[in-house]
C-alpha cells in the first residue's frame, strides 16, 4: 500500500499531500483545523446536532444504520442514498463558517452537509461510493473528521491488483475527493475493537438538480 500511496503523490506542500491514483484525485490535510478548533467544534456538534438513527434496506430487511447521522444544507439540497430521502435541516453558525473555510480551500460550491457520528469503534460506513445522480457526474466531496482518528480505506472497483488503501484520518484533518473518484472506487469506515472515543465526520456536497 505505501509503494501505491508513494507512486501518486503528486507534490506536498506543508500539511497538504495531493494524491493522483488510477481514476481519482485525492487531498489529504493533516492539520487543517487545530486541535483547539477541533476539539471545539466537535464538543459543540455533539451537543446542538438533532443526530438520527436511520434504518435502510438491506437484503429485503430494515436495517438500523451503525452510525447516527444529520443532513443540514439549503432548502432545495434534499439527498437520497440506499433508499432513504433526506430532507435538509437548516445551518446551524458553526457548520457555516466550516462550509467556509472548506470551499475556500477547494475553490469549490457545497450547499449540504452529511454528518456521521461514530459512537464506539462498532459504528462503522460499509463499502460505497458517493455516485447518486444528485451528486452530479464528477462531485467534489470534502471531508472534516473530528473526535477519534479512525481509519478510512479505498478499493478500486475493477482493478484488483491494486490493494486496499487505508489513510489514518485524525481529528481536524480533511481529506477531498475529486475527478472520477465515484465511479471507480469505493470507501468505507471499517469497525474497530479499540476501544475509541466518539468520531464527526462532515461530508460536505453540492447537490444538483435532477429535474
């Protein structure tokens, strides 16, 4: 995994590892929030977010989703993902000023936000990739973690020579996907039996219209 991680990288530029593999680009910024800021704004998401459990479908059964989960966007962003319709709850001060800083650094648009919350290392996202048609053909999706460094792993959806890649994600790194990350691989957050403290993760998304 390291040769194939070591083979894309691009260039680093301070805390900023830009990554080419087959199909994709990814950017990797350790520090991009200090752990103060961090630490803060995980500590004031945990307490003002109207976290949900959803349940889905899953092999003809309704499943509870091993994670909790918010949508907040602009009123129009409503998003639907195996099965489920969500409609946007409104911004709260904080997610704004993260929307902020993060289309700042992609020199991108987002009007929406998914929010997971990992509560013990048993909540886990299984194997997927973010290619519903209101995400549009080629998203840019940026991702804050806060909380416990969790693992966060790729597999290329055809070529099987390439290995499972795996990026250690700590609290106040963001990592983006770009290009035709979506239609060529897929991403999960495996469970762990660490014993790890709870875990935010904010994707941030521009969701277009599909009328």
């Amino acid at each position: 995994m390291e040769a194939y991680l070591k083979n894309w990288l691009t260039h680093k530029r301070g805390n900023r590892a830009f990554y080419a593999p087959p199909e994709a680009a990814w950017i990797h910024v350790e520090d991009f929030l200090s752990q103060q800021e961090a630490t803060h704004m995980k500590e004031v998401l945990l307490a003002s977010i109207p976290w949900k459990q959803e349940y889905i479908h899953l092999f003809g059964k309704k499943v509870a989703q091993p994670r909790l989960t918010a949508w907040h966007g602009e009123p129009e962003a409503s998003y639907t993902y195996s099965g489920l319709k969500l409609p946007p709850q409104p911004w709260t001060p904080e997610l704004l000023s993260l929307k902020k800083k993060v289309a700042d650094f992609c020199k991108a648009q987002f009007n929406s936000v998914l929010i997971n919350l990992y509560r013990e290392g048993a909540d886990s996202m299984g194997w997927h990739s973010d290619d519903e048609k209101e995400l549009g053909q080629q998203p840019v999706i940026a991702s804050i973690s806060l909380g416990a460094e969790r693992r966060f792993q790729f597999k290329h959806k055809y070529r099987k020579e390439i290995p499972l890649i795996s990026f250690s994600l700590k609290s106040g790194s963001l990592f983006v996907m770009k290009g035709l990350t979506q239609q060529y691989w897929k991403h999960q957050v495996p469970k762990t039996k660490k014993l790890v403290e709870p875990r935010l993760n904010l994707t941030f998304r521009y969701i277009v219209s599909t009328s």
